[in-house]
C-alpha cells in the first residue's frame, strides 16, 4: 500500500492542443470537456509528484522505462503548435521503483544515457505524455514528474510493475494512464477498420462503468491486436497500481470521433486501511523520509524549521517490521537532540542501518516497511506494584546495566513478564532484580 491519492486514465491526442488542428476540435469537445473535469480533480487532490504512463517515446518489448533527467522538456511542433513544457523530474522516485522492481525480478529500468540497446533515448516527453500534462498545468498543478515509458511486458508484469509504482511512493503521488482504445473504429482511421475495434472499446468501457477491473485484464491478446489499441498496457499498470484500495471508476466521456477511440476515466480511492494509512502522522512520514533520503544519499535529512509538535525536545523510539516481523528498533530514553524532530530522524536512520541484530535494511526494503513512532514522556521512578506493560514502558537499571522495554506489547502481559524481559536485555541477572532501580514511562505511539 502506497499514498497514492490519484488514479484516472486519458487519452493522448495532439489535435486537443492550442493551435493543432484546431478546425477538428468541435467533434473533440466531450473529451476535452471531461479532460478539464479530470485534471481538476488530480489538482485538488494534490499530489507532490505526477506519474505519467506513456505508450509512446522510446519503448521496449522487453522492459519499461522510466526518464532518469532531472528536467523533462516537451513540445508540439510536429504537430503544428507553439506549446511547450518544461517539468521538474522525481528522480528520487524512479531510483526507489527501479530498486523495488529488481528486488522482484521486473524489468523496470531508470535510463538516464541517450543510448540504450542501440536506440536513441531522449529526455524530451512524447505527445503521451505532454496531452495530460499540458491540461494539468491549465488546471494549476505544478509538482514533479516521473515520466513512465510502457514496454511490451506481459500482462502479469504490467500489473506487478503498477504494483511497484504505488509502493515506492513515499509522498503524495497521483497516477494518470495515458492511452487511447482503438485505432481502428472508421475507414477514416489511421489503422484499416476492423469490427473488433469498436467490440474493444465497448468492452473496456462497460469494464470501467461496472467496476468489474478482471474483465479489463482477461481481453485476450490477439483481439487486443485486432483492435490496434496503445491504451491496455497502461490501463493494466494502473489497475496493479491500485490493488488492493477500495475504489471506484467512473467513465467522464468516452467518443471515436476520427476513427481513435477517446476514454477518459476517474478513479475514486477510498482512504488506505494497509500499513501506510496512518502515516497523515507527520513522526511517521518523517521517519520514512529520513531512511530514504539517508539510503538513497548517504546524507542524514536536515529540516530548517520543523512544524509543531516535531520543533520542541523528545525522547523518541522508531521501530521498523516487515511482514509483522521486528526489522529494527532504536530510540532515546531522554532527549538527545534539540527538537523531536531530529530525534526521530537519528533514530529512524539507526534502527534501518545500526541495529545489531539485524542486517543493514536495503532501499528495496523501505516500500514494505511498517514503521512505528513511539513519543516517550519522561521516565519516573516506580516500584513494582506500578508496574502495568498494558499502559506503561518500563526501565531498569542495575551497577550501571539498563534495559528498556516499550509498553502495549504483543505477548507481554503481566508485569513480571515485562520484568524479565527488560532484566535480560539489560544483563541483570534476575535474582537481582529486586535490587534494580525501576522507572515507568507512557508513551504516544504513531504507526
């Protein structure tokens, strides 16, 4: 699960633009009408980073791309017009999804070189691309750009690389799908008409209106081939972007005015129930953040002026599990530092890199990470009788050995359990407990 906020699927045509084949237009004006609807919503949904998935630019049988340029230029001259466009790219993104999909075996490659296997590739956007774009900038969006090239996987890679893309999102993201149906709906078309054309079309949808996704992904491929389409593979990847989230789609238009078929859908997600739901925390966002800009540069993430409650002094705990396993857990009994804001960005990067018992977490690993913040009031000395693991975290502290344990727990229900465990972790032998100098504290957990 991933804080992806925005999904929709478009189409691409140039003839949409200012000042390219502007005598068509009126026959365009549904899409173009529902176009504007769906980039007001991506914009008031305002995701820091835009994931755009092309058919076209440079694309390979074998393998998707993503643009690996800091800047993404554009521009509609082939086609007739002045527009152009420049974008600031999410690199840090791409770097995350490629290390995400190697980690399971996809081909998903960031390519930032102007060759590859022999071929030409650019850093300037494809009309796939530079359509949707241009109608978010008309609708005031101005975050980063990760510009995703579709290759000619099969369909279970496309879904699983979608996946990918929702995972390494560590921020706001939207996804907007690139593609249009057929390409063969009129003897005017630019592929020789063909019945299946419209069949396609058709399918996709009442697919879309019904909510019924299975039936988008089981069209068999060679009436997909009959009906000459560039818009399946992208769909797919949203779809597998979107696994697992209660959502709903919605057909705004759809028309084949020039002999193409013209879809435009908007993807309504329900809030996140997985394990990056709760993270509208900003200790957890934080401490997301931090891991990831410490793995992915080696440089410990610095904040000029962190928001309330993170700019006041905390003692803090940052725990890490994968797959409800403990993955990394180091914290600050007190205070440290000067805000709990660089408490828990110390912490975080230590549980990921420094924990001795556990190997070093990879970059791959972040996506998958459940985090945990745990925000400690100060220790007070207690006696045993106070003792309660349900409510409070214990310390004990024996000829200078301390050991700590965090409160509420799986499997430590009694205080003497507790006890124990805190005695171990420590060294204190436990016939000498009753000689430990104990202090109880509460903590706020975010997870």
């Amino acid at each position: 699960m991933s804080p992806v906020v925005f999904a929709g699927f478009a189409p691409h045509p140039p003839l949409l633009i200012e000042g390219v084949g502007d005598e068509l237009k009126p026959k365009a004006a549904p899409t173009h009408q529902a176009y504007q609807e769906l980039a007001a919503a991506l914009a008031g949904a305002e995701p820091e980073t835009v994931v755009i998935l092309t058919p076209h630019g440079p694309v390979f049988s074998d393998a998707y791309t993503i643009a690996g340029w800091d800047t993404l230029k554009g521009d509609f001259t082939p086609f007739g017009s002045t527009v152009s466009m420049t974008w600031a790219a999410d690199t840090a993104y791409g770097r995350r999804a490629q290390a995400l999909a190697q980690s399971r075996g996809l081909s998903l490659i960031l390519v930032n070189s102007r060759q590859l296997a022999g071929h030409r590739y650019s850093p300037a956007l494809d009309h796939g691309a530079m359509v949707p774009l241009w109608y978010l900038r008309e609708a005031g969006w101005r975050g980063k750009v990760v510009c995703v090239r579709i290759g000619g996987l099969p369909p279970h890679e496309c879904y699983d690389i979608g996946k990918v893309l929702a995972e390494a999102a560590e921020q706001r993201v939207g996804i907007l799908a690139s593609g249009d149906l057929s390409h063969c709906l009129s003897e005017d078309g630019p592929s020789p008409y063909n019945p299946a054309g419209a069949e396609f079309d058709g399918a996709i949808a009442a697919a879309l209106e019904e909510n019924d996704f299975s039936r988008v992904l089981s069209l068999p491929a060679e009436f997909r081939q009959r009906a000459a389409e560039c818009g399946w593979r992208p769909l797919v990847t949203l779809l597998g972007a979107i696994e697992g989230r209660d959502s709903r789609s919605q057909v705004l238009s759809y028309q084949g005015p020039y002999g193409v078929g013209y879809l435009v859908a908007l993807f309504t997600l329900a809030p996140e129930t997985g394990p990056h739901s709760a993270e509208s925390s900003s200790q957890v966002r934080l401490a997301r953040q931090a891991i990831g800009h410490y793995l992915e540069t080696g440089q410990v993430l610095e904040l000029d002026a962190p928001p309330s409650p993170l700019d006041r002094p905390g003692a803090a705990f940052v725990s890490l599990q994968a797959q409800g396993e403990l993955r990394g857990c180091i914290g600050t009994i007190l205070p440290a530092r000067e805000t709990l804001a660089q408490e828990i960005i110390a912490n975080a990067i230590a549980a990921a890199t420094q924990d001795p018992r556990f190997t070093p977490v990879a970059l791959a690993e972040l996506a998958g990470l459940s985090i945990s913040v745990d925000v400690l009031t100060a220790p007070t000395p207690a006696d045993y009788s106070q003792l309660d693991p349900a409510v409070y975290g214990l310390v004990a502290q024996w000829r200078g050995r301390r050991g700590l344990l965090l409160p509420d727990l799986p499997g430590v229900d009694t205080p003497e359990e507790q006890l124990r465990i805190v005695c171990r972790k420590a060294g204190i032998p436990w016939d000498r407990s009753g000689e430990a100098e104990l202090s109880i504290f509460t903590v706020q957990r975010f997870t």
